[in-house]
C-alpha cells in the first residue's frame, strides 16, 4: 500500500524536486533489483522456502520491521538506505514461495506479468507527470478501496472463491494503479516532499508498484486457471 506521509520540509525549487525525482526513483530502481535477488536467494534455499511457507505472519512481521526502521530514519544516510535495502530483500524472500508457486502453475506468468507492470508503472507515471489534474483526492478514495479490497480478501481466504480473487486481483491492479498515480504526483507535482525525503518516496512507489504486480500475478495466472 502507498505511504501517506507529509513532510514539513517542501521542495521550494525546481533543481530540488529534480534532486528528489532521481534520488527517488534511483532508489525505486535498486529497491527492485534487492527484491529480485532476495526472491533469487530464497529459491536456491529450499529450508528458507519451507520456513516462510509455514511461517508467514512471522516472516511477514520480520519485514516490516527494517520498514518502519527505515521510516524512523528517513533523513539519516546511510541508515535509511541499509534499513529499506533490508526491507527490500525480505521482501523478496517472503515473496518467493507465491512467485514459485504461480510460475509453477503457470510458466511464464511471472515474466509477463513483470512486463505488463513496467509497461503500467510508465505509463501511469508519465499520465501524474503531464497531466494538469489535481490528484489530492485520489488519496483518500484509494485508500478507502484498500480497506475494502483487504476486508474482500479475509472474507475470500474462507470462501476459497476462484471467481472472486479473480475480481479481487482485478479490483487490487486498479487500487494500485491509482495509488501510483497519487504518488506520483505527490512527488512531482505537490510539492509535499523535501529532497532528503528519497526514502519515504521512494518506499510509497515500491510499494505501489511491488503490490500491483503481485495483482497482476495472481490475475493472470487466474485467468489462465480458468480457461
């Protein structure tokens, strides 16, 4: 889910909200490859792999430590990288088990759903960056969806519906891609974010983007189930 965070230090120029983009999404870009090799160390390590699967809330509770670390630390460098690069690779290795499983049912799926992010992520980006609407109010309507979307899926883990996580993976691509898009315009165009806020930005795009290709994940290989 996306951060909402309001720093009380704002960007006041166009060479500082420049130094936030790059710091941003430099960071963005590294979070991912972090990610990626923490699901890659998960995978050549079958005892991780099963402790995760038989453990996830504790897993899940280990990653999000390092996250609020990294919050709490936001502006001191280099804490606030070492915190969210341990975020990251958690993250990944809690990940893993639900990556093999879909390229297991699905070969392929993993790919192509990556691809169909990337292509989503620059889009909806490019759309926050050039367009000349005000998104302030996407914020508190998507996260109202998140709530909804959550609750749908707790109900959905006792009804076991293949047709509703089908609608549930849908719903949460569009929660996720409008998430985004807020983001994003908070960064670009807002003004909320200081330039040593990099991390707090940079972890509400990860999220955004790590939970919509999760969503696409699990709709494709949805879809595939279903033919």
């Amino acid at each position: 889910m996306g951060i909402s965070y309001a720093p009380t230090v704002q960007v006041r120029s166009g060479a500082e909200r420049a130094t936030l983009v790059r710091r941003t999404y430099g960071l963005v870009f590294l979070s991912v490859i972090v990610t990626i090799l923490g699901t890659a160390f998960a995978m050549t390590q079958p005892p991780l792999m099963e402790a995760v699967i038989r453990h996830p809330f504790i897993t899940f509770f280990c990653m999000f430590i390092p996250l609020i670390m990294a919050q709490r630390a936001a502006r001191d460098f280099p804490k606030n990288l070492i915190f969210t690069f341990l975020f990251t690779f958690v993250e990944g290795i809690f990940l893993a088990p639900f990556l093999g499983l879909a390229e297991a049912r699905s070969p392929g799926v993993v790919g192509q759903a990556a691809l169909l992010t990337l292509a989503a992520f620059g889009v909806l980006s490019l759309y926050a960056v050039f367009s000349k609407r005000d998104f302030s109010a996407w914020g508190s309507f998507f996260v109202v969806g998140l709530v909804v979307l959550f609750i749908a899926m707790l109900i959905n883990m006792f009804v076991a519906s293949a047709a509703g996580a089908l609608w549930i993976a849908a719903v949460g691509v569009m929660i996720f891609s409008g998430l985004l898009v807020f983001d994003t315009w908070r960064i670009v165009r807002s003004g909320q974010y200081g330039q040593d806020d990099y991390v707090l930005a940079a972890v509400s795009i990860y999220l955004d983007l790590l939970n919509m290709f999760i969503f696409i994940v699990s709709l494709l290989g949805g879809s595939r189930d279903r033919r």
